[in-house]
C-alpha cells in the first residue's frame, strides 16, 4: 500500500461549483487564494482545480449534472460550512463581501471566544470565518458555561 503524501492532507474539501474558473477567481479576490492547479475538459469545464487558502488545499470542480456532480445552486444549498480562521474575521468577511459573497451573519463576540461570522459565496457555499479573542483555549468547563450563560441571555426577556 502506498503512504499517504504530506503535500495532500489527509482530509481536503472537495466542492462542485456551477462556474468553477469563475469561482477560482472570486476565491483569490475573497480569500486569497492561490492558484494550484486546473484541468479543463474537452469541452472547457473543469474537471479539477485546486487552490491553497491560508495554506489549506480546496479542490474544486464544474457541476457536471450528466453525470450527477450537482453545485448547491441546483441542489438547493449544501449542509457543509467551510472554516477558515483568518487574523481578522472583519477585515476578512468585508473583502469577500467586496467580491461578491453575501453575509449571513455578520462578525460578532461568539461566546466560545472567536470573533466569528458566516458569508454565502456566488457559487452557494457557506463559509464560517473566525479569529480567537483569547490567548488560551478555553476548557471544556468554560465552554459549557459561556454556552449556558448564552442560552439563557438569549431566552431572557429584553430589559430597559
């Protein structure tokens, strides 16, 4: 059995985009990203592609619905949220909102300590994009707090 190459990770996203060079292109204004590779097929769409974000490979590939690759546009959406921690969560949702993606939650204090907040791209994938608040991690005691203290914040009547 072959080893597993060190310049793959062991788990890389793979995403379908209905316009992959298209998406290639938002990902570099967004997030950075650099170009690692394309493979286009005879008849122009991609067949694979690669990026590096933060140091982190994404593949991507066109939608192909002749042989069920589906993008969330036609799916409706995706379940899948991709991370990426960056050093400012604001700076960077505003660039990938300058490029085109849509906010869906806008950076705020989260309670387990990133500055955290969520954005749609063009091609219908969500992105989470966070940087920590604390120096330390917290423990898992701290965390089922702060989530508790959040829950109850949230349930609570607005004061005056």
């Amino acid at each position: 059995m072959a080893e597993i190459s060190s310049a793959t990770p062991s788990l890389t996203p793979h995403i379908v985009c209905a316009g992959a060079a298209d998406a290639i292109e938002f990902y570099k204004k967004a997030f950075g990203a650099e170009e690692l590779m394309r493979m286009p097929a005879p008849d122009g769409r991609l067949m694979h592609a690669a990026v590096s974000i933060g140091g982190s490979m994404l593949m991507l590939v066109d939608e192909m619905k002749e042989h069920g690759v589906l993008s969330p546009i036609s799916l409706g959406g995706s379940p899948v949220v991709l991370h990426l921690n960056v050093a400012d969560a604001d700076a960077a949702i505003a660039r990938a909102a300058d490029a085109g993606a849509t906010v869906i939650m806008a950076a705020h204090d989260a309670f387990w300590g990133d500055r955290y907040g969520q954005l749609r791209d063009p091609f219908g994938h969500v992105w989470s994009v966070a940087h920590p608040l604390r120096e330390t991690v917290m423990s898992e005691d701290e965390l089922r707090a702060a989530a508790k203290d959040a829950q109850c914040a949230a349930n609570s009547p607005a004061t005056a």
